[in-house]
C-alpha cells in the first residue's frame, strides 16, 4: 500500500477488467424488437399504461385522469396518469419515466405538441406505442395513434351557433363581435379558430359582421396558456378602448372557462351579456347556458372519449390494430397520423335537457329545472 | 440617600459560574456593588465583562449559571431581561438598541407604551418624554427621528428610556466607546448627577482615564475570575494600578522603546479638497497640506467628524467623497489615485477604523484575509497558489504572535486584538511604501495595544511612512514623531513630538475657538 | 463510527448533503423496485436535469457575490428561440447557432450586468424586470409558437458518445472517460498529500486516504457501469459532458482563482472588498454576464432536448435553479457557497423529482415533498451554524476544494 500511485492504477484497471470479465455488459436485444404502428404482437393483461396529462387547467383534464385511472384498472392493466404541472420540462421527465418503468403504451395529452420528440423517440425505441390524446403531437415519426374529437368541426359549430344566437336577439345585421381564440402552443386553438372562420369569414367579408377592435387574426386573439384571466384582461381592455358607446353582440369564445371569463368581464363594465359560445360541457357553463348568460356550449363527452383512448390499448393488448377513421387529414410535419375521430355536438338551451340525458353528473342538473 | 461610606450593598453576585460547551466563561466570580455608587468593572478583551452583566440581567437565564444573585437583599431567579427590568435593572449595551427611523419619544417608550384602553396616549408620552429629555439634558425635540442625531445623543436617549423604566440599577457597557470627547464628559456628569438621585451604575469600560474620574470602586476580572475590588478614593488608585490588575503583571511603559530613523520627505499632499459625497456643497477636505518622511510615524488628531477618516480614504484612491482639486507627490513625481487598486499598486495601503463593517470579510479565514489585498502575490495567471498563500499567512502568524489555533481558523472567532493584527499582516503583504492606520487600536486590550505599538514602530524601522490617526491623545504623543492637527476639514498645525502636549493639542484641534 | 468520522474529516453530519443523496438513491431503489438505478434511467436523469444543474452553477456565484437572477429561465427562453430562429431563418449551421446563441447570453448579461453593477439597482429589479422582457421577447420572435431546431442541433440535448472501437459490449468512450476520471482524482490526492507534507501541515492516515479513496473510486465505477451499459446508441449524454465540463472549470475558478477570491470577497463584505483594492461593480458585473450566458446555454441545451423551442420554455428554471443553490449551503446573505455543494443540491431535487415520478406520485405532492426538502435542508444547516458547529456545507466545501471532483463518470 505505500505505492499509491501505482495501488490506485491497478485498482481501477482491476475493477474495468472485473466487469469486461462478469459479462454484464448491455444485453443486445435490440431495439426494433416488437413494431409499435403495427401492434401485431399484443403484449401482457396487465401491463403498465402511462397516461402523460398536461397541467390541471380545466374540469375535463381533471375528469379524464379519473376516467383513465378507473377504465384502464378496471380492463386489468397497471395504470399511471400523471399531470404536467410544472410545465413542458416535467412532462418530459414524467414521459422518460414511464418508458423506464416499462410502460407498453404511452397515452400523450401534451402540453406542447411540438416539444416531446426525444421522449417520444426514447418510447418508440423502447418499443412502446404512442397514442396522442385530444391533442397531435408534431414533428415526430413515434407517434402512431391520434384520438380526439373533429376540431375543425368544433368550429364550425362555434361559428354557426354564434351567428344563430345573435340572429334570435336581433333579427337582422349588421353584428358587432369579438373574437378569442385558445393557446398558440395547442396545435387544437388554430383549428378551432380555423374552423370557426370558416363559417364567420364570409360574413365578416359582406358586412354582416363588425369586428370592432379590429382584432381579426388569431394571432391577435389567442390566449396565452388557456388562461382565463389572460382573456377576461383583454377583454375589459376591448371593451375601454371601443364599446363605450357601440353595443357588443357576440363573442366567439374557444372554450367554456373563457365564455366565463369573458361574460364576467362584460358584466363588470355593466354591458348587456353578448351571445358567447363555448366548449367542453363544463358545470358551471352549463349552468349558465340555462341561467341564459352563456349562449352555447360543446358536448365533447370527456367519457367517450376516454372510453375510445381505453379501446385502443385493449386492441393494441390483443394483438389487433384499433379502428381508425381518418388517415389522411393530420399530417405532423413529418408523417400523417392515423386517427379516430368523434364527432361532436353543439349544446345550447334549447337541447340542453336532451344532450346530457346520460351523463351521470350534468343529467341531474338539467332535469333538476 | 445620605449614605456616601458605609452604605448598604445594593447588588451580590455570589461566586457566579457560567460554562459554554468546552469554556468556563466564568469562575466563582464575586461582585460586591453599594446603594448609590458608581462600580467600574474592568478587564481585558475576553475577561469574561460582559458575560457577568447578561448573567446579571437576564439574558443567560436562571439555572443556566451557578451562584447566586442576591439584589436588594433577595436572592433573585431572572429568567429573562423583562423580569431583571422589572426589578429595575437596565442595561445599555454596546450597540445601542435603538431603531433609526422612529422618534426620540417613539424609542424612549418602545416595549413600553403608555396605553389607554389598549390605545397609545400619545399626550401622555410627549409629557413624559420632555420630561425625561430635561432629566438626561438633551434639548431635542422628542418627534426628531433618532437617525438624525449623533451617537452621543442617542446614548442619552438610551438613558432616558431606562429611566423611564424607573431603574435603580443601571448597567452600561462601553458607553463612551463611541463618543467624542466632549459627549463622553457630558455622559459622564450626567452618571454622577443620577448617581446623586440614588441611582446606582455599573460601568464597563476601556478608558481608565474615565474610570478614575467618576468612579467609587473598580472589580477587575482576568481570565474569567474576579480579581480584587479596589476603593478608587480609599486605595489611591491610578491607571497604572488599574492594568497591573487586569494584566497580571506591571508594564513599565504603555510604549515598546523606538529610536526614530528619519530620512527624507517622500509623500507630500498639496491643496487636498474633497467633497461630502451627498451634500454638493460641503467640503470635508479644505486644502489640506502635510507631508510625511520615511521611518516617520505621523499622528493626525482631531474631534470626531473634523474630516481625519475622510481625508485619510480620499487620498485612498478616493474611496471617499467627490475630488475637487489636490495633488500627491510621492517620490518627486506627481501621481493620481483614482481607484482603490491604483493606490495599493502605488505602495498605499489603509487600515479602517471599523474593522466589521470596512476592514474584514467576517465569513474568510486568516489565510484568505491575509493574501486579499494582494492576491497577485501569491497567485500566477491568475491561479491561486494554496501553498503558498499558507505559508504566507503561517510567517505572519508567527512574526505579529497572532494568537489562533491555525491560519484557516475563521476571522470571526479572533478577538478585536488578533483580528487587528490580522488586518495589519494584510497591508503588510502588500509590502506599502506609506500605511495609514485609521484608529489602530479601538476596541482592542492594553496588551495587544502594546504589541500593535511594536509592529507600527517596527514598520517605521523598515523605512515606511506610517500615519495614524487617533482620539487618544495619549497614543498619538506615544507614539508619533510629528503630530497634525484638523478641525472641520482643515489642517491647522503640526507640532514635534517634542513640543507637542494634550493642551497644546486640543487647542490646535478646536481652532475656531480660539481664533473667534 | 470513528472510522467513518476519520474518512469523512470529523463529523458525519458534515456531509449530510451527500449522505441525504445517497440515502435518496437507494431508498427509490428499493421503493421501485430496482428501476432507479438502470441506465436508462440515469441517462435520463441526467438529460432531464442537466439545463438545471448548469443554471445553478452561475447561480451559486450569482448569490455568493450577494444578488440573485429571476431571470434565467426567460433568458433561456430568448436565447432559445432566437437560436431556432436564426437556424431556420437564416441557416445558421448548428455550431454557428451555438456560438449565436453563446453570444447573445453574453449580450443580454451585459445589459442585466449594466444596470446591476453601473446604474446600482439591486439584481432582483433588474432581473424580476429582465424576466419579463425576455420572457415577451421570446413570445414576439417566435409569435407565441413552437420553432423546431434541426436534428444535429438536437445532439447537444438529446445526443450521446459515440460507439468507437471494437465491440466490448460497453461504450468505449465512456468507459475511458471513466477510467481518466478516476486516475485523475488518484493522481490529485496524491499530489495534494505530498504538498501537505512538504508544508509540514497535518497529514491523515494512510488508510483513511485509501478508504475514501476507494468509495469515491467505487461511486465513479459504478456509475461508469451504468452509462456505458445503456441501450445501444445512448451513452453518456453529451449534456453531462458539458455539465462534467463546467464543473471543473467553475470548480476551479471559484476556488483557486483571483476572480473568484473576488466573488466572495464581494458577497462576504462588499466595502472590506473595495478597499482591498477589489473592483466589486466589475466583479458584480462579470456575475451577471455569466449567469446569462450560461441560462442561454441551457435554454439551448433544454431546446436540443426538446427539438423545438417553445414561448413557455424555461417558466419555473429560476427556482428549480435558486432551491438547488441553496440547499447545497450557500446564503441568503451572500458570501457562502460552492459549485459542488449546488450540484450535489440539484442531484437531490433532481433524484426526488425522478424517485417520485417512477412511484407515479403525482406533480403536486412532489411539488410538496420539494418544498419540505428545501425547507428541511437549509433548516439543518442554520441549526447547525447556530449550534456553533461548522455548516455542513462550509466543510463541503473545504473538503471538495481539496477534492474537485469531476462529475464525469
């Protein structure tokens, strides 16, 4: 021991050689293994399913991490479903954590659709199968399932019924209205936007409709993170700066937490309520929808949904290829992800008694009138 | 109150013993204090002071010491400094705990409000507080905020809060440490006007000169135990009595012997003016001149605030103030200091005054504090040598008798002496061509005083210029060979160490006076 | 025990930061079942945290000279995008990109350096400001979007060493990087001991030397192990190369440096420092320059990773960064802290994070248990000082000033 030098070399030469010696290097079992697209080999009962969520910002989140925790044990397997809270970094760290727990199939609400390609890779090439849920997730190849609901049909309802409910109040035009639009990191906002002006353009175009702040792009009209203070602010600045004598009619609102933000924000400056769309069948939108302030809402059944996601882990479980009924219209940027798609439904108080009828926590409210 | 000799005793602390983990603070230590007298208590750095007066009121609680406490003929259980105040025992320590942005008033009743109904009477407080400001002879008004009057001042408003509190016995520890001369003597009639109420004083106190003028009976404590108690006017008690006390043994001189070696004027200052840093208008340097030869130790006198530090840090590449005109001559040649690093690079260097607050890092260690002024010494490209810059500290260590475990002990630990000698090994590496020493030894014991007096006088043999700056007159006709004098911002003479006494001095340091 | 306290130089709890880590790691171990220490996780975990880790060593200067950045994650976030930007825009190679990028954090530092160390507002201003500018300036370049970053760009985040040599079943690189690691650490203790010798400083035993000599060998060894195992094409991430990297370098300059004597002459006491003869505004200066380069690195290391830069990349860095530096000993007041102690802090959130996320506990009860941690922690080493006792992490120091460890494996 009194030549260090040496003691300490030989030492560490003895330790490398130990290991080349034992043989535990990396076992080469390769990674394309089992194909993940294909799906053609199933995998065990009761595998672990991850289910990366995004931040808690809405009811639907909240109800989705329930569904999936409840259907995914109930079918048998091991479920995880985490939240993003802390932003796009720790659903990244959430995403590689599963794959290291061995999750099979990794079910993506992402929060940036564009931000998960490494871990979406790291997945794939540990043979895991990725499933993009409510929300695509762009520039990657390792994405081989989308499920959601049809957008750009949201939209259009979104539009329609905005023209509609001003038309009841006030038969004929012209209109002054607002547009809002969801978070430009959610590749879902631009196509609701899209969709929606598909249907209010050409009215815009012929005078029927007035934006009066001006603000027409969606660029103009998003709303950072899906906040709605973000929203409830711009509006109250929409409302000083140009309805202090002209009378707002509409709003086109992406969503329910929004429509809300945005009726108490009228209502602050002691405006008449506007017709507001919205979307997602949120409790307190429903409410108000039969309170008559909010105008419409969506029937994006959080269940159906969930329910869908939950049935293609089962067939991808058994060795079938699930059901798609779109394969051409999401391209990624990098390859057109096969998707199903549910259609949605446009709830205001006329079917509001109807369009819920089944479901177990808005059914009891609108019978309950 | 009419007792002067055979009054009763007022304060028993019986063989006090206090222990901190690994240090008997203190050891079987007796204080015997009379109704009405003024008590000094005094000893070195360390002694053990001021752990005996936070035994006394509270701070180190009952049962946390051995011994007892008998006040007022009962022996009492403190458990905190509400219950030893109750009691009528107040003590003002060092740094004064008064809080800058309130009143006069707001201070003097604070913790202690006047109340009615749970609301402060605010009326009630004016009455008293102009009341209690006549008592202690302060003429301010009682809403000035504390932050706007000197230190001298806000002790006497510590005064006043403790009358306030209606004490008996009252403790004060360095009260004067801070004050100029004339503040210290106004401090101090007002203790022997309360003393003539009945109010009792225990004093700590550095300046013996102090001590023998106003009080009854000393104790001294040394190394934690009380060594004898003297009757100042009974024992003929002088200064030089007072430190055979605290050190142990007799010093023959309060000077280590030096011969001057005087050579040729090498650093000269000429029309030196300088701004207050804030307030446009006011100079606190106005054309100064002085001149200092090498092997010269130069002592500058003045009051507190005359503009000695103020000076001294704006010749310190103007770490002080705004420069308005002046020139430095060093060596013949003329040179400009505009930065703290040029004035080191040009063989200056400056021990502060406040070493806390200006001179350490209190979070370094020795070594680090030793080599900070001059890394490049013991540094290449850049890169710090750690041997070397041990070996550095370590010679240090060894020349100045610095007294530490080991040079990577932190600096925070030393006392005020070692830290002092820490600072100087600090400027001496940077090896200066002139030291200035702003208050060399404030705060630091007579034996350490000794031994810093030696290092100054050693510095001069080597050839260097020394400047101290002092508010011990007594130190600076010790020690220098040529003395300055400024008041308000002017040099207004300089005397030989031959003719030069405290009269002649603090004639020259309050000018304005003599020539009105 | 006493064995221990010899290897260990004194008290155990002296290293309580370390021991907490150690204890963290086999505790998941166990918890998981064994998931915690495979390679891909470690290589993950490194990769997850890497932008982290490099935020705190600028941090941990940034707070010794006594300021603090608020705005790093939103200098990141610039850095990021404007990166992205200039690849896709103007075809910036990626090495071009890098350097761009390199220069525009030192540019934004500059600006924050500016008003810190020449106007004299306090760092929390200035940066609670700069995090709004930047964070906006980021929205605007990139329209609130994500902008992809091209593949090679990606291998500064996502890459790894490359498979050289014959076939041993391990990756060659890593296992010399690992072998070079520790005939370095051998070689420095050596060294220093025959320094000490020569000083006629007090010297240890031989085998307290040769025992901590072998465990830190051991930790190295098997971490080496566990990198050069991963699935063929990882390896040791090319990120914890450049982490590995500044680890050393900012070791070494924070301790054995003029300009970093500087730095905690400055933080320990600011006037003491200027007159000394320290030029403490261009100390403040170069603190926050650096730290802004160094955000812009790891906004574009965290982008690379993520293949695209987004307008919320970086949201919450700035705590992740300032929890790490203070949990590894530095303090509030300025004047404390080490580059190792902030990386051994950043290891133990980073562990916890991971150990929590693999026991599928969800992102608000870790948010919970980090808090606890962090309040848990700095708790101990305040106790500790006011026991008298030396902080863990001033002997942290100490020791790994003698020992700068490099984080290689």
């Amino acid at each position: 021991m009194r030549m260090f030098g040496k003691a300490g070399k030989a030492a560490a030469v003895a330790a490398i050689a130990a290991l080349a010696l034992t043989g535990c290097g990396r076992a080469e079992t390769g990674s394309a293994a089992s194909g993940g697209a294909s799906g053609a080999t199933g995998f065990a009962k009761d595998s672990l399913i991850g289910v990366a969520l995004p931040q808690k910002t809405s009811e639907n989140w909240v109800l989705a991490e329930k569904l999936f925790n409840d259907g995914l044990s109930g079918a048998g397997f091991k479920a995880d479903v985490q939240f993003a809270n802390g932003g796009v970094s720790d659903q990244q760290n959430q995403i590689t954590s599963m794959i290291t727990k061995g999750a099979k199939v990794i079910v993506v609400g992402a929060i940036d659709g564009s931000q998960l390609g490494t871990q979406l890779k790291q997945a794939k090439d540990a043979g895991a199968v990725v499933i993009a849920y409510d929300r695509l997730v762009k520039n990657t190849n390792a994405v081989d399932y989308y499920v959601a609901y049809d957008n750009f049909k949201v939209g259009e309802l979104q539009g329609q019924a905005l023209l509609d409910g001003m038309k009841a109040k006030k038969p004929s035009g012209p209109y002054n209205v607002e547009l809002f639009a969801g978070s430009p990191d959610d590749a879902n906002a631009k196509v609701f936007f899209d969709g929606a002006m598909s249907v209010l353009q050409p009215k815009i175009d012929d005078g029927t409709l007035k934006v009066v702040s001006g603000q027409k792009t969606f660029e103009q009209a998003v709303t950072q993170g899906w906040k709605a203070e973000n929203a409830q602010k711009r509006m109250d600045t929409i409302l000083a700066g140009n309805y202090g004598s002209a009378t707002l009619d509409g709003v086109l609102s992406p969503n329910d937490t929004l429509a809300r933000a945005i009726i108490t924000s009228v209502k602050a400056a002691g405006k008449p309520i506007p017709v507001v769309t919205g979307q997602d069948s949120e409790v307190e939108s429903v409410k108000s929808i039969m309170a008559g302030e909010q105008y419409s809402t969506i029937n994006k059944d959080t269940r159906k949904l969930v329910e869908h996601a939950i049935q293609m882990v089962q067939d991808l479980q058994s060795g079938k290829t699930p059901e798609i009924n779109d394969d051409k219209s999401y391209n990624n940027g990098v390859k057109v992800v096969p998707a199903f798609l549910l259609p949605p439904v446009i709830v205001t108080k006329a079917n509001v008694g109807t369009a819920y009828a089944g479901d177990p926590v808005l059914g009891p409210i609108t019978q309950g009138k | 109150m009419s007792e002067t000799t055979t009054a009763p005793t007022i304060l028993e602390m019986r063989s006090i013993t206090k222990e901190f983990p690994g240090v008997k603070a203190l050891s079987e230590v007796n204080l015997l204090v009379k109704v009405g007298e003024v008590h000094a208590i005094c000893g070195e750095n360390g002694a053990g002071k001021s752990t005996l007066m936070k035994v006394l009121s509270g701070v180190y609680p009952f049962g946390s010491y051995q011994g007892d406490i008998v006040y007022q003929n009962e022996v009492q259980q403190f458990r905190d400094i509400r219950a030893s105040e109750a009691a009528g025992i107040v003590i003002i320590h060092q740094e004064l705990a008064l809080i800058p942005e309130l009143s006069i008033m707001e201070n003097i009743f604070l913790g202690n409000e006047p109340t009615r109904f749970g609301v402060i009477n605010w009326a009630e407080a004016r009455r008293r507080s102009i009341d209690l400001l006549a008592r202690v002879g302060l003429a301010e008004d009682p809403d000035t905020p504390i932050k706007e009057i000197g230190v001298g001042k806000q002790q006497l408003v510590e005064i006043a809060k403790a009358l306030n509190k209606s004490v008996k016995l009252l403790i004060l520890d360095e009260p004067t440490a801070a004050l100029n001369e004339n503040d210290s003597q106004h401090l101090l009639d007002l203790l022997l006007g309360l003393k003539g109420k009945g109010i009792t004083s225990i004093m700590i106190s550095h300046k013996l000169n102090e001590i023998e003028q106003i009080s009854d009976s000393i104790t001294i404590i040394r190394d934690g135990k009380s060594i004898e108690t003297l009757d100042v006017k009974g024992d003929g008690v002088d200064e030089d009595r007072i430190i055979r006390g605290m050190v142990g043994r007799s010093l023959e001189s309060r000077f280590p012997d030096h011969t001057p070696a005087i050579g040729e004027t090498f650093f000269e200052v000429k029309d030196w003016t300088v701004a207050h840093p804030q307030v446009e208008d006011r100079m606190v340097c106005k054309g100064s001149e002085f001149f200092v030869r090498r092997g010269e130790i130069v002592g500058f006198a003045g009051l507190m605030g005359a503009g000695r530090t103020e000076l001294a840090r704006s010749l310190f590449g103007r770490s002080y103030g705004r420069y308005i005109s002046g020139h430095i001559i060093k060596d013949g040649k003329e040179i400009t200091l505009k930065t703290v690093r040029q004035a080191i690079d040009h063989g200056l260097g400056y021990v502060t005054e406040d070493r806390k607050a200006l001179g350490l890092n209190l979070l370094d260690d020795i070594k680090t504090t030793t080599v900070a002024a001059n890394l490049k010494g013991v540094s290449k490209h850049f890169v710090v040598n750690e041997d070397q810059e041990f070996q550095v500290a370590e010679d240090y260590r060894k020349s100045l008798r610095t007294k530490t475990p080991t040079v990577e002990e932190g600096v925070a630990k030393l006392s005020g002496g070692n830290q002092q000698k820490v600072v100087l090994a600090k400027w001496m590496f940077t090896d200066p061509d002139l030291l200035i020493l702003d208050e060399p030894t404030r705060g630091i014991d007579v034996g350490a005083k000794y031994e810093i007096y030696g290092i100054i006088q050693k510095l001069a043999a080597q050839g260097k210029g020394v400047i101290v700056i002092s508010s011990e007159l007594p130190e600076l006709l010790g020690l220098s060979d040529r003395i300055y004098t400024i008041f308000e911002g002017s040099i207004t003479g300089v005397l030989d160490k031959a003719e030069a006494d405290q009269e002649n001095l603090m004639k020259l340091m309050t000018a304005k006076r003599q020539a009105a | 025990m006493n064995a221990l306290k010899k290897i260990f130089g004194g008290d155990i709890r002296q290293f309580g930061m370390i021991f907490a880590l150690v204890a963290l790691i086999v505790f998941f171990q166990i918890m998981t079942g064994g998931i915690t220490l495979t390679p891909e996780n470690v290589i993950s975990l490194f990769n997850g945290n890497s932008y982290i880790l490099i935020l705190a060593i600028g941090m941990v200067l940034v707070i010794i000279a006594g300021h603090i950045d608020l705005s790093v994650g939103s200098v990141a976030a610039f850095v990021g995008i404007a990166v992205a930007l200039a690849m896709r825009d103007w075809g910036f190679p990626s090495w071009m990109g890098v350097v761009y990028g390199l220069l525009l954090g030192a540019l934004v530092g500059a600006w924050q350096g500016f008003w810190v160390a020449k106007v004299g507002i306090p760092a929390f201003i200035v940066t609670l400001a700069g995090m709004l500018l930047f964070r906006g300036l980021n929205q605007l370049l990139g329209k609130s979007n994500s902008v992809p970053v091209p593949g090679d760009f990606q291998n500064i985040g996502a890459g790894y060493l490359p498979e050289i040599g014959p076939d041993t079943g391990y990756n060659n690189l890593t296992l010399l990087l690992g072998i070079v690691a520790i005939v370095a650490i051998v070689w420095g203790e050596l060294r220093r001991r025959k320094a000490s010798i020569a000083l006629g400083a007090e010297v240890e035993e031989t085998w307290v030397m040769v025992t901590r000599l072998v465990l830190i060998c051991g930790a190295l060894l098997y971490a080496t192990y566990l990198f050069a195992t991963g699935r063929p094409g990882t390896s040791f991430p090319i990120s914890g190369i450049i982490l590995a990297a500044l680890v050393l370098v900012y070791g070494f300059i924070s301790s054995r440096t003029v300009i970093g004597r500087h730095v905690y002459a400055v933080g320990g006491n600011k006037h003491a420092a200027e007159l000394s003869g320290v030029q403490a505004k261009r100390v403040d200066f170069l603190v926050m320059m650096n730290m802004s380069i160094l955000a812009g690195l790891a906004g574009m290391i965290f982008v690379a990773r993520s293949t695209a830069s987004g307008p919320f990349d970086g949201v919450g860095w700035e705590l992740d960064a300032i929890a790490a530096v203070f949990i590894g000993g530095a303090a509030v007041s300025g004047g404390v802290g080490t580059v190792m102690g902030s990386i051994v802090g950043g290891l133990v959130m980073a562990v916890l994070n991971n150990g929590l996320q693999l026991l599928g506990v969800g992102s608000d009860w870790t948010q919970i248990f980090k808090g606890l941690v962090l309040l848990a922690a700095v708790a101990f080493d305040v106790y500790n000082k006011s026991q008298g006792k030396p902080s863990i992490i001033g002997l942290l120091l100490k020791n790994f000033q003698k020992t700068p460890e490099p984080q290689a494996a």
